[in-house]
C-alpha cells in the first residue's frame, strides 16, 4: 500500500516555499460531484493546504462538475485563464462492471496529456478505490487527504517551474 509509505498529509511546513510566493499565484481547483462525501472533503483538504500555506483566498476559485470523466475537459478549459496550477479532484469506486477501468484510464491519460502539452500543472488528486472505506480513509481518514497532498503538490510544481522556465 503506497500511501502507507508516502503520506504528503503530514507534510513538513518547514519545507514549503515562503508564503510571500505562495500569495502571488493563483489556482484553480475542480472537483467532482460524483461521490461527494468524499470529494467534497478532497476540496477541503485542498483549499485549507492552500491558505494555509500563503494563498489568498480571492485566488483560489472552484470549479464543480458531474463526475471524474468531466474533470479533464474542465482542466483542458482552464490552462489559457492565467491559472498558476490546476488542481483536479474525483474519486472512482471499484463496481461490477469495467465503467471504473474506462474512466480511470481515460481521465488518468487526458490529465497525463495536459501536462505534457501544458505549461502549467495539473495535478491528479483522484481517488481510485476498491471501496468507500478506501476513499473516506484517504480523503481525511487515517491515511490523509489526498486534496491536502494536491495542494501541496501543485505549490511544490509551481516552484519547480519558476526555477525550470529559464527566458533566454
């Protein structure tokens, strides 16, 4: 179990860029209505890392949509809107028919795509789970929030790029 190992829940404030940074970018986050006790409490997790680590909330906009399939279309219309990191947030429960197998391939490889073909990045805070148990324990239960772990991880790319986008 990989989040047994790597927990960005409990991330180190220490290590994170100064706030001042963090305060002059702007993000989007999307969520999936789909499963909303658990992404709902993605968004959440997300939105406080974010604040709580330098972001001003007038900067932070969400953007709802019907389910895990829709986010990479919401994303794909965000990358040209000035948007420092996008952030996008669902979760697909494992069911007896191949459906979870067709949309965690398709929104797993159209979020990949965006991020080859972007300039900005869009981070994957989707839950693909066997069961509920499963996504409640990673969206605030005992193995962290996965949205906490995006924004973290979103405010760790925009820094990664700041030092990468050299104008020559």
């Amino acid at each position: 179990m990989a989040t047994k190992y790597q927990n960005l829940s409990d991330y180190d404030p220490n290590q994170m860029p100064e706030k001042a940074f963090v305060k002059k970018q702007r993000f989007a986050l999307i969520v999936s209505d789909w499963n909303s006790n658990v992404t709902h409490a993605l968004l959440k997790g997300a939105f406080d890392a974010l604040i709580e680590n330098g972001a001003e909330e007038h900067n932070i906009d969400i953007f709802h949509v019907p389910g895990t399939f829709e986010l990479t279309f919401a994303a794909k219309q965000l990358m040209s809107k000035n948007y420092s990191a996008i952030i996008v947030m669902g979760c697909v429960i494992q069911g007896d028919t191949p459906h979870f197998d067709y949309v965690c391939q398709g929104v797993t490889q159209g979020i990949t795509q965006l991020n080859i073909e972007g300039s900005i990045p869009v981070i994957f805070s989707v839950l693909t789970t066997n069961t509920m148990k499963q996504a409640t324990d990673r969206s605030g239960g005992i193995h962290g929030n996965k949205g906490t772990e995006g924004a973290i991880t979103a405010i760790k790319m925009i820094v990664l790029k700041e030092k990468t986008n050299i104008k020559i």
